[in-house]
C-alpha cells in the first residue's frame, strides 16, 4: 500500500480528499469482535425486533471509523492525530450499503492543528449519514512510502452452509441411494444427514465392507436397508432401479470412481438421462462472500463447447434457485473483452446474448469476465463494467475441467471454504463428494440436494 501524506506546511483551506467502501456482514462481526459491542442490532442474520428480517444496522461508530481512515491515509494522511471529533448521526447504514467518507480542510490554527469538515454519505442515493468536524495536529514530516501493509482479517464462519441446514431440515427426509459406503468418509457423511433427518439412505454395496466401516465408526445400522452387491457398476445401476421404482429420490457416491457412478447413470434405456447433459456444481461457502458461490464445471465435462456450456449455466441457474439465491452468472475468461484468439471469451459474450434472447432462462448471465471483475465490485467499477452481474456474480461459469478444478480446491485450501458438490442434468440430483472432503460438506450436499428435489417437485 502507498501512503503519502499532505503536512501542515503543505495544506491549504479548501483541499478534499474521499475514500469509498461497501460495508459488507463481516465488517459488522469484525467490528463487533474489535470493539466488544455485541449488539445483535449490528450483527448480521440477528432478528431483534421479531419481524423475521435481520437488521444488519451498521453501528455508528463504525461509519463514522470511515472519516478516520481518510484523515489518516488521505488528508492531511500519515502522522496526523486526532485533538478532537464531533459526530452528528442521521441516517443508518447497512451491511450491503457503500458509502462515501469526505473531508475537507477548513482552516489552519497553531501548533500545527488543522480543522476539517468531515461527513459520510450513503453512495447510492447522497444522502448523509454522519456529518460532523475534526480538530487534528496534522503531520510536521513528509511521508511518502509504497511498503505500508496491514494483515488481513478473514471470518472464518460457514454461515451459508448452516442456513442451507436450517432450510432443509423441515423437509420430508430424502431418501437416497447411497452407492458403495464402504469407508468411513462416505458412510459417516450418509449417516450423519440421516442424524439430521434431511436424508433416509439405502446403503447399496458390499455389505461386509459396509459393516466394516460402521464398526470402525461404532455406528448402529439397524434401521438402515442394506442392499448387497458385489460390484461397483452393479450398485451404481442398482441405484438407477431404485430412482425408476420411486425408492430414492437422489444418489449419493460413496467409495468408488466417479465413471463406475454414472456409467450405468448415461444408459439411455436404464440410465437417469432427462434431455439435458449432467454436468457439476460445487456450492462453496466462502468465508468473507456475502452469500454462497457456485463453481461449474469443475468435475465432469473436461473441455466443454457451447452447447454443453448452455445446459452448466441453466442448471447452476435451476440449482441457485431452488437454494433461494438470486441467480447471476458470470461466465470466465482471462478477459472481461471479446477476443477472437480465446474461446472462452467468445463463449462468454455468446452465453450473455443467449440468455438475453431468453435462449437461457431464470437468472442474468454476462461475459466474458475475468475472475476479479466478476466478483469484486470495485475491480468491476475500474474497467466500466455496469449490470446485475459484474463484481457480484454468485455463479462462476469455467472455461473448463482444469481451470474450475483448480478454482474450487484454491477456494478450499487458500480461502478456507467448504464445499457440496452436485451433478445435475439427471433424473434427480446425484451427491458427488470426494474423499478429502469434510463431514460438513457432505452434509450440505445432502441439503442442497434435498433443497433442489424439493424445489423440482414444487416447480413444472
């Protein structure tokens, strides 16, 4: 970070500076934690006064931290301490909300203090939210440094999984053909959405491999109807039966390669196809991002053209609404511009137009976007990027398998999420977890996907 200051000698009556900044949910915990002001009327998801609606009021004082931050990054900048700060509140900001922190030097007085007009404007619309003056002793030294760094501040809370959770455990309990459980992963996860009554399996297998696991988890399967079958792809196809009889209304990978999974799956005689190809949506709770984010496809359709393209964006967008999340899609490329030279761009603008011809339905959809301005509104903002999409997409559309592996297991190991994954396209939703992956994530695939058999069956 380059910080430079503006000292006494320097300023002049009149000189502004400005500083924007959206107040998003983890700035309220953070402040919270900081500062020991629980107020739950500053704290996001916290109901208070009981109309089923969060407050999510940004606290006072956090707002008006803001003209802090422009007195001593901006004007007079580094060095300037504070003699005295006079506040008057009108108006609430909320998490969600930019607002726009302006100072403006009003006059020099002795011993090198400055007095400032100071006030904090909501972006969107002017109107003011704190206005006030600063008396600060600005800086005698000049300042002028590009090493300046502050640590980062990640929360660390997978509240997006957690409501996920709260939503789907009303729900009928799904059941579901759960293929192969035959290590402690894949049946521990069955078995603990059942606990949490969001699914009923039947466990499909090699019984004495699935006992073995129980035992190894000190698991009770009675109760539990346990299927025994030798072979992987036989399991997999019995699963398919059990889909076509009405038994289960999802399929779950247990112990076993995800080909054998879906080979019996792609028969068209006694397969799960419904028309549209299957194709893979992990719904990652990020820590830090506002709501979840969906990565497609990051485990199926290795090099897809535009045709596959069409059904990955249409069945992230049937997914992100039957999780109650306003779908928008941001197809990726390396860059925001059509380039004949990269497909993926091409693509991307194809999909936009798609989707604005209706040929793509139920969500917005825009590209090409490189990765930063299609989920950083400010990165957005720098290159002139307007629409519904731009630095606030929730569904990431890769250009294929190895950029969208690659994207989802960076989310998880870099960024600290958690992630449910899904295959859709099939007669109902297919729960693709991998070994590595936490009980926490396969219990929210079971949610997601009893969300979305809940959804399908509400919607023709």
């Amino acid at each position: 970070m380059h910080l430079t200051n503006r000292t006494f000698a320097e300023l002049e009556p009149g000189e502004t500076a400005e500083l924007r900044r959206i107040i998003t949910p983890d700035d309220l915990y953070v402040f919270a934690a900081a500062s020991g002001n629980y107020n739950p009327m500053h704290l996001p998801q916290t109901d208070v006064d009981g109309d089923g609606l969060a407050e999510n009021i940004a606290p006072g004082m956090f707002v008006a931290s803001q003209i802090s931050a422009v007195l001593g990054m901006l004007l007079p900048g580094a060095g300037t301490l504070y003699r005295r700060q006079v506040l008057d509140f009108h108006e609430r900001a909320h998490a969600g909300d930019e607002v726009l922190c302006r100072v403006k030097v009003v006059e020099k007085l002795a011993d090198g203090v400055v007095r400032l007009e100071t006030q904090v404007v909501r972006a969107a619309d002017g109107v003011v939210i704190v206005s006030g003056e600063a008396l600060v002793i600005a800086p005698q030294v000049k300042f002028d440094r590009e090493d300046v760094e502050v640590p980062g501040l990640v929360v660390q809370r997978h509240r997006h999984f957690e409501a996920l959770l709260e939503r789907a455990r009303p729900l009928p309990a799904l059941p579901v053909a759960v293929v192969c459980p035959h290590d402690e992963n894949s049946l521990g996860g069955a078995l603990l959405a059942a606990k949490e009554t969001i699914i009923t399996p039947i466990l499909i297998g090699r019984e004495d491999k699935i006992r073995a696991a129980a035992l190894a988890l000190e698991a009770d399967l009675s109760g539990f109807e346990i299927i025994d079958i030798a072979s992987d792809v036989a399991a997999a196809a019995m699963a398919c039966q059990l889909v076509h009889e009405g038994r289960a209304g999802a399929v779950m990978k247990g112990h076993l390669h995800t080909d054998d999974l879906l080979k019996p799956m792609l028969d068209k005689t006694t397969g799960l196809r419904v028309g549209r190809r299957f194709t893979h949506v992990f719904v990652m709770d990020v820590p830090g991002r506002p709501e979840p984010v969906m990565v497609t496809d990051a485990a199926i359709n290795i090099a897809p053209d535009l045709a596959t393209k069409v059904d990955i964006v249409q069945n992230a967008i049937d997914l992100a609404r039957s999780l109650g999340m306003d779908p928008r899609a941001g197809i990726l490329s390396a860059v925001e511009t059509v380039n004949p030279a990269i497909q993926s761009s091409i693509d991307g603008a194809l999909l936009s137009k798609m989707a604005e011809r209706g040929q793509i339905t139920g969500g917005q959809v825009d590209g090409p976007l490189a990765m930063d301005n299609a989920v950083d509104r400010a990165a957005a903002r720098s290159k002139g990027l307007k629409g519904g999409v731009a630095g606030q997409a929730n569904i990431l559309v890769v250009p294929g398998i190895d950029s969208g592996n690659m994207l989802a297991k960076q989310l998880s190991f870099v960024s600290h999420a958690e992630g449910a994954g899904l295959v859709l396209g099939a007669r109902v939703p297919v729960i693709l977890n991998s070994r590595s992956d936490s009980a926490m994530s396969r219990l929210a695939s079971c949610a997601v996907a009893a969300l979305h058999h809940a959804y399908k069956g509400e919607t023709p």
